[in-house]
C-alpha cells in the first residue's frame, strides 16, 4: 500500500509539473505539425515561390472587423528583377483566418509589388471594397523580416506622426500589451509609414488604422513549435483588438440655438452607427435619442435656456464622456417709456433660464451701442437709465445671458427700441389786473426758455406773444389788452440742443378776462 502511495504521488506530481510548464506554452498535442504547415504554404511555394499564377490576390471572409493583408507571400517584381518572398507569412495568415474569424488577402502570384507602387491595383481595390462592406475597423499588414534582426516582431505604426494608426492609440496599447512575451520593437526596422505601403494606402487613402508587422524568420518556418508559438501570440493580439471597447472623443458642441443643439465627435474608423444618449441631469437616467450614421448630430425641438447632458457610444462600445449643453436663453422683449427727469425706464418679458441680462444704449439706430448695465439677478426686469440729456432720442437693446462653466453665452439682442427724452410740460396759472395779464408758471428742469402763446377762443388760433430766453424767468405780463375780454394761454418749455429747439408738450389751456 505504501508504495502505491509512493507510486501515485511521484506520477500526480509529474502531471502537475507537466501541466504547469504546457500551460506556460501551449499543449503538445495543439502544436502545428510540419505537414499542416506545409500545405498552408504549398499555393506560395510552387514554382519557387512564384505562385500559382492562376490568380492575382485571394480574399477569405472572415467574421470579425479586422483584415490581415500579406502582400509578399510570393515573389514581387521590383526594379526589373524579383524579389524574395516572405516566406510562411502565407501559411500564418491563413491560419490566422481560422483562429481569430479575421478577414484575409494575400497574394498568389508576382504581379508587381503591392508595397511598392502607389498605383490604385486591383489588390487595393480589393482592401477598399473589403473595408467598406464589412465596416472593418483595422488593416494589419503582414511582412517577414530576416533572422539576423534583433527583435521577433516589429510595429510599424507610421512613425512618431502615428499616420497609420490615425490617433487610435487603443490599437497600439492592445498590440504591445498582447505581444509581451516577444521581444518586439516599434518602428526600429520598418516604420510602415513608407509613401508606397499598403499601411499608408490604407490610413490615408481609406482613412482605417493600419499597422504593418514584420515576423522574424525563425517564426516563419517548418518548425512547430515556432510556427505555432507565433500563431498563438498573433492570434491573442488580434482577438484583443477586436475586445477592446470602442470609445468615442472628441465629443463637443459645434452650435447652438434657442431650440436646437448641433453635435460632433472623432469618428471611428469601421463604424457608422452612432447611437445618441440624453438626460436632464447629469447623473440621472439617459434616454437614447437617435441614431446617427456620422459622426455628428443636431438634437432639435428643445427648450431654450435650458440644460441637457450628452454622451454618445456606438454598439458595443463605451459610452464617452458626459457633456452639459445649454440652449441659448430667448431673446427679450423689450420696451421704453421716458420721465420728464433726465431719466428712462427701460422694461422687459423674463426669459426662461437667464441669469442676468446687458443692456446696451445708443443715439442713433444703427450707431454704436455702449453696454450702460450688466444686471446680475435674472428676476429683475428693469433698469432706469438716468443722468440723459433732454431732447435726445436714445435706442436700447438688451440681450439675455446664462453663465455656463463660469462662461456666458448670450442670446440674441432684442428689437431696438427709442424714445426722446422731452422736457415736462409747464404748470400754468393766470391772473388779471386793468387790461393786463400776468401769466406765472412753474419751473421746468433744464429748460432754456418759455414760450407763450395766446387766442381769444378756446379753440381759435393762438400766437405766440412772448419767447423767454431765459430758464428762469418764469412769468409773463401780457399788457395793453382789451378790457373786460376773456383771453387764453398756453405755454410751451424748450432746450437747445445741437443749435436747434427742442419742445415740451404745450400746458393745459387756461383763461381769464381783464379788468
């Protein structure tokens, strides 16, 4: 019994040493054999790697978003002679195709050299019929380089200006994250930003990422283990782009107005739905509002002044960022009326969510507008513009304001509204004596002078008997009359201004007979 003990321990212990260093790797029995490698590369290999010469490229269907692209997988003619193929990058992307369900193109026969010409070929034609009918989100271009090179796998993104990956930084992220257990580098050997790579073609061209990969050539071989190594650390690599959530950026406001908010947000490559999330409060419960087939959107039929908050996903992705919109606050109404004390009441309609309003003076219509009042509280609806000069007509204009991340954003201006500011009509009173007169009256502010006028009726025609140049003088003896005849009086104020009079209204009509 001991040494059935014995014997059972030493074989658990061997499993467990064995299943700790496969899980390491992978099991033997999922290694690719040399046979099936072969046969993966025998379409390339035949004629010495020139292909079978039936077809320019193949195109495999696959299930998910991304295209693997493995232009030298026969020999290319380059300047007048050919050049060597990159061999096995053939039989990994078709195998590929199988472990991630990734869309594949390669070539199979030497006609020209795709990553050398900038030419539209029909290999191109292809990658851009492929990208747009299956909305695919990155291009991974598949290249070998020689076993002399010191890294198993560089990353050509494009150089430092990130061209190929156009700003899409996840794809990098998820690339080196994926790739850590191989000695890789980025853009040491190839750069993949070349004005003739399939990679530039395919981020300036078709506006996708694009990544150009070059596999050492110890990984592109008969060997088993190599082969099946490498398929392994490509395959976690691509499943892990194709994982990693979509996320929006770039989300801002583009316009507004009263009733609408105009949206746009960085575009995805790969994507054309957009879906569009809206609440009344920045952590309550979002509504989706539309869908968008680009990367922007105008929300319509909202309230003025008031405060929305956004945030946009496309399927499958995360939602980005929130962003608080406010519509513009309505313009007011506004209107005017003048005392007779160098003084002018402006009024307006309160406007739903202001928080003050700046109301703007001037002296002639279309003339400059001085700002004469900020006001502070959105309740308050009036302001009394004083200290004005008499007889001059004054415009205003007042617009709404709402204060939006210490920032405020205004409406539209009202309607220009005037009014002259006038002197006070005199207060007359009248007094008789023997064939005289004495018209008395009270002071008016500001004026320059009186005039009086007088008739023999109420209503006949009344002529002027005396100007009084003096704001002063507030009396008048009209003598030499008739006696014992009813006669009537009107005065009018006046101010020069600009050299010319300007009037009051006339005084009320009194009357009164001589003695």
């Amino acid at each position: 019994m001991k040494y059935k003990k014995i014997i059972t321990f030493f074989l658990a212990s061997i499993f467990i040493i064995n299943f700790f260093i496969s899980s390491t790797y992978i099991y033997a029995d999922e290694l690719y054999s040399k046979e099936y490698i072969i046969s993966q590369e025998e379409e390339f290999a035949m004629n010495e790697y020139m292909g079978s010469g039936i077809e320019d490229y193949k195109y495999k269907e696959g299930t998910i978003p991304i295209l693997i692209s493995a232009p030298h997988t026969v020999k290319q003619w380059r300047n007048n002679q050919y050049k060597s193929a990159d061999v096995y990058t053939g039989a990994l992307v078709k195998t590929l195709n199988e472990t991630t369900g990734a869309h594949i193109i390669y070539k199979t026969t030497t006609n020209g050299d795709e990553n050398y010409t900038t030419e539209e070929t029909d290999y191109r034609k292809k990658i851009k019929d492929i990208v747009e009918s299956n909305n695919i989100r990155v291009v991974l271009d598949l290249h070998g380089m020689t076993l002399e090179k010191e890294s198993d796998i560089d990353i050509g993104t494009g150089n430092t200006y990130n061209i190929n990956l156009l700003n899409q930084d996840y794809i990098y992220s998820s690339i080196i994250n994926s790739l850590n257990s191989l000695n890789h580098t980025t853009n040491k050997y190839f750069i993949g930003g070349g004005p003739y790579t399939i990679s530039t073609y395919v981020s300036q061209k078709i506006g996708i990422p694009s990544v150009q990969l070059e596999i050492n050539r110890k990984f592109r071989d008969t060997d088993s283990e190599n082969f099946t190594y490498i398929v392994e650390q490509l395959s976690k690599m691509i499943k892990n782009i194709n994982n990693e959530p979509y996320e929006i950026k770039g989300l801002e406001v583009s316009e507004i107005t009263t009733s609408s908010v105009n949206l746009s947000w960085d575009s995805i490559p790969g994507i054309n739905k957009y879906e569009i999330y809206r609440s009344k409060t920045e952590n309550g419960t979002y509504s989706k509002v539309a869908i968008s087939d680009n990367n922007s959107y105008t929300d319509s039929n909202l309230k003025s002044g008031e405060t929305y908050y956004y945030k946009i996903k496309c399927v499958d992705g995360e939602f980005s960022n929130v962003l608080t919109v406010n519509t513009i606050c309505s313009e007011p109404k506004a209107k005017v009326s003048a005392s007779q004390s160098k003084t002018i009441k402006v009024s307006w309609n309160k406007v739903y969510g202001a928080n003050g309003y700046e109301l703007y003076r001037s002296t002639s219509k279309d003339g400059k507008y001085s700002k004469v009042k900020t006001i502070t509280d959105g309740k308050t609806l009036s302001f009394d513009d004083t200290k004005l000069e008499t007889g001059r007509t004054y415009y205003y204009k007042i617009r709404a304001y709402k204060t939006i991340n210490n920032k405020k954003v205004y409406s539209d201006y009202s309607s220009v509204v005037s009014t002259t500011l006038k002197l006070s009509k005199p207060s007359v009173t009248l007094s008789s004596a023997y064939r005289k007169i004495y018209v008395k009256w009270k002071k008016v502010n500001d004026a320059s002078g009186y005039e009086v006028y007088r008739a023999s009726s109420k209503t006949g025609k009344y002529s002027k008997v005396k100007t009084i140049t003096k704001g002063s003088t507030l009396s008048y003896t009209n003598s030499n009359l008739a006696s014992k005849k009813k006669y009537y009086y009107k005065v009018r104020a006046f101010k020069v201004v600009s050299g010319k009079k300007v009037y009051s209204s006339y005084s009320d009509i009194k009357n009164i007979k001589t003695k």
